[in-house]
C-alpha cells in the first residue's frame, strides 16, 4: 500500500483504537500526531497509549523530549517525515493517528514554517501587553485583526496569539490566509506521499460523556500527581506543557485559590470546548473522509480499507 492513511478527529472519539486495529490488519506501524505526547513524563493527562492498548504495535514520535525544551510544528514535520521514510523501508505500512490539526495539516499539506514575519522587538512588545493586560486582552487584539485564527487559538496559547499578530503586521497578510494559500500551493504539486486523511465523528453529547469518564479515569491513573509534577518545575508561561488542557486546571488548587472539585469541573468544560475547537479545524482546515464513530471498530477498519484500495 503506497497510501500513508491518518486517522483524526476529537479528543476520546476513538482515533488510538482505530488505529491499532486497522494496524494489525494492514501490517501497519503508527505515528502520534500530539502535540503533548512528545514529552517525556507526561503520560496521563495525554492519554498516551499504554503498552497493553498497544497490542504490540509500534508507535511512534512518543517520549521525544522533555517538557522543558522546545519542539515546533516544524520540528514535528521534519521528523515525521524522516519516520516515515524509516518504516516504509522496513517494508512496513504507515498510519498517522492524533488530535493536533496544525501537526497533521503541516504533513499532509507539507507547509512551509519559516520564520517569515518575525519581529523580536514587536514580539516583547506583545508579550508584556499580556503580562500587564493579559491574555484576554491580547487575544482580543487578535480577533480584530484576523477573526479566523482567533476562533482555532485558544486565548490560553499566548505564544500563538503573539505569532499570529506579529506575522500579520510585518507580512500584512492575515495567518488564516497564509495557511491556505500554503495548502493550495501544496495542492498544485506532487507530494512524496499520497495521504488519505480520515475524521471520526461522534455525537456531540456522547463525545462529551466520554471526556467526563476519561477525566474521571485519568484521576484514578495519577493525573493530579502529574500536574503537581508540571505545577513544580516552574515552567514559563508561553511553554507548551503550561498552556495545554489537562495541568493547568490543577493549578489553583494546588495554589489554595479552588478545590479540587472545582478544578475538576474546569478540566471537564475545557476538554469539551477543546473538542469542539478540533472539529471546527477538521471540517474547515482538511480534506477527510468522515467516519461514523457510531459504528464498530471492525466495520470501520474495513470501510477505510475499502475506501484506500
């Protein structure tokens, strides 16, 4: 099989199951596209695949660095498609499977990351506009200049908030627009690889059940000690593992600022706002073939099998 298939949509809706399944029938090795599953010690609160849930099957671009270094969309392009490469030598077939729609737009559409627009001395401007008034202000900010990248960047991600500004004042082109004109660019020539991206839907209220109850598991797994962990290293603001859903909420607690209940509830509410800001990207940001996700994981491996002969 000369086709790469990636197997995306919401968090809990399923992809790393499909995945494995539709790996042990085609012989296939898997590729994380996760933002947060590339760093080490971080287990629970990403839902990293466990050995069990493996099955045997190799999983790939886990456990690549520590939360303390950086780790761009760039970076992840170049070492997927180096993994890539490294597997399909081995005569083996490949799935991309994650949540992450920059990361797997970056590969499918193969996007140029330079660093095109970059303004230091207007990225620290920016940067204590939202230390003295804060992250709601400067993504406000945002919104007036570019509504679309506002809508698919949580105001919790200072760093892409300031990345979008400043391109658009130094390029005077909006980053929504730059980001399509980089997938039709890619569209009008031959890619290495040919990808078939497909995109588990859920019903809204079920997807939103199995966040609760993967909240609720992540709890008896030690997601609170891994916070605690996060909360500890004294993290900058703009890195990543500080900005992700799933420490952050723990924060407060551990500061005595709210209980434990309350930051539960806020982990649970931002994991469904997450999840609707994923789908938003999937239906608007890449070609997919859907996928009920009412239906078994057998009869869904077989209707992409189908579907990539």
């Amino acid at each position: 099989m000369d086709k790469i298939i990636c197997i995306v949509g919401p968090t809990a809706s399923g992809k790393t199951g499909l995945a494995i399944e539709l790996a042990k029938k085609i012989d296939a090795e898997i590729i994380s596209a996760d933002s947060m599953q590339i760093y080490k010690g971080l287990n629970v609160g990403t839902a990293k695949v466990t050995e069990e849930e493996a099955q045997g099957i190799p999983h790939h671009i886990i456990d690549v660095c520590s939360p303390e270094e950086k780790f761009s969309v760039a970076d992840f392009k170049d070492l997927c498609y180096d993994t890539i490469k490294e597997i399909k030598s081995r005569g083996k077939n490949v799935i991309i499977a994650g949540g992450t729609g920059l990361y797997v737009n970056a590969v499918v559409y193969n996007m140029n990351f330079t660093e095109e627009g970059a303004d230091e001395d207007y990225r620290k401007e920016l940067e204590k506009i939202a230390q003295e008034k804060g992250k709601e202000y400067l993504h406000n900010m945002l919104r007036e200049i570019d509504p679309e990248t506002a809508d698919e960047v949580h105001v919790n991600n200072v760093k892409r908030v300031i990345r979008a500004i400043e391109f658009a004042k130094k390029t005077n082109k909006l980053k929504s627009t730059h980001i399509q004109e980089e997938k039709d660019r890619i569209s009008n020539q031959k890619s290495e690889y040919e990808f078939v991206v497909f995109c588990i839907e859920q019903e809204r209220q079920y997807l939103y059940d199995r966040i609760n109850l993967r909240v609720d598991l992540m709890l008896k797994d030690g997601i609170l000690e891994e916070a605690r962990k996060v909360y500890d290293m004294k993290l900058p603001q703009d890195n990543t593992c500080m900005q992700a859903i799933g420490y952050k909420e723990f924060f407060p607690y551990f500061e005595g600022k709210a209980s434990i209940e309350e930051c539960i509830d806020t982990l649970k509410k931002e994991t469904r706002h997450y999840a609707k800001r994923q789908m938003t990207w999937f239906n608007n940001k890449l070609n997919s073939i859907k996928l009920d996700g009412s239906k078994s994981k057998d009869e869904l491996v077989e209707e992409i099998i189908e579907k990539v002969k």
